[in-house]
C-alpha cells in the first residue's frame, strides 16, 4: 500500500498468496488501530459492486523507516558551520524557551510536587521516559528527576548543544536550576 499508495482486498490477497477472507480480517485489525481507511471505492467495468480500496493513514508512517536523526544532526552541523559559538547556544536557548511554552498550565501556581507531576508528564509526552521523588539524606532534603531515555540520542552523542539545551528546558519548567549528575549521551551513566 505504501508503494502504490492503496489496493484492495482482491490485490492484497494476490500479493500476500492470501485467502481474501484472511486479508479482510487483517484489515479489520489494522483500520480498529486506524493504521488504514477506506480510502475510495473503485468500480471495475460496468456491474458489480464498487471495490473498497484500502490506503495507509498519517499513523502508519510512524512503523516506516525514517532519517529524522540524520537530518537533526546535519541541521546542527550546518548551524555549527554558519553561526558563530554564542548564536548557536543562543538559538538552542531559544529552542528550549520554545519547548517549555508548550506546557499548557500555568507551573509556577502549582505546589512543588504537582509541578513535577506536571514536568514529568510534559517530559515523557515528549519520549523521556522521566520520573520524580522526594529523597531526604543527612538531614537535607530534595527532589531529583530521573530521565531514563534520551530522545535527541543519536545527535546528542555528537552535539553537546542538545544536552545544554536539554538542561535548560528542565530549568525553565522546575522554575530554578538544577543540577545534572548523569548523562546518557558518549555512554555516560
């Protein structure tokens, strides 16, 4: 479907070597999860019922192969090569205010573990698999954050810039600095 851009059971089941019954049910599946639709009805000379023909939707792209890291560290690359040092780290300082703007609630009214609750769930929308707790050791108190997946790995390895302007977005939503202690990108744990 992706090359020809839809079929119908007819095709699929010619392509597959499979029973047109076995490829409806497939396709039952698959449009329940709306990874395909009726795309449009195709009549096939003049009698006979029009033919469904079935196409992939937008949801489907995320199962194909893409180059989304490839391209974000070519950007990077080509941004390190025009811009002078302090416009880089300015733009991914930028990039970061950007990020946080997208939380929908207003932080700083939120009491400091639902302000967490909040940055956590922001974080893991966003791929960090992140999660908070309280600890309290030799009479001092915190919180820490622990972030157990990096979703900029593969360009963070090589560009040092996602990991500040990583820090930075944790920043602006806890409302203070803080402070890193590990880091996953060069295998550092």
């Amino acid at each position: 479907m992706k090359e020809t851009g839809g079929a119908t059971v007819a095709e699929l089941a010619e392509q597959l070597e499979m029973a047109p019954v076995s490829v409806r049910h497939h396709l039952d599946i698959l449009q329940g999860d709306n990874l395909i639709c009726v795309d449009r009805l195709e009549r096939k000379g003049n009698v006979g019922r029009p033919q469904q023909v079935y196409a992939l939707t937008d949801d489907a792209n995320e199962y194909f192969p893409d180059n989304f890291a490839g391209l974000a560290g070519h950007l990077v690359r080509q941004m390190k090569q025009v811009l002078p040092e302090e416009e880089v780290q300015a733009a991914f300082r930028s990039m970061a205010h950007t990020i946080a703007q997208e939380v929908d609630v207003d932080l700083d009214e939120l009491a400091p573990e639902e302000r967490l609750d909040c940055v956590t769930e922001f974080l893991n929308a966003r791929g960090y698999l992140a999660r908070w707790e309280h600890w309290e050791e030799a009479g001092q108190e915190g919180y820490k954050l622990h972030k157990h997946n990096c979703p900029y790995a593969g360009v963070s390895d090589e560009h040092s810039e996602l990991c500040a302007m990583d820090k930075a977005l944790v920043d602006i939503l806890l409302g203070q600095a803080s402070e890193r202690t590990q880091t996953m990108a060069g295998n550092e744990r």
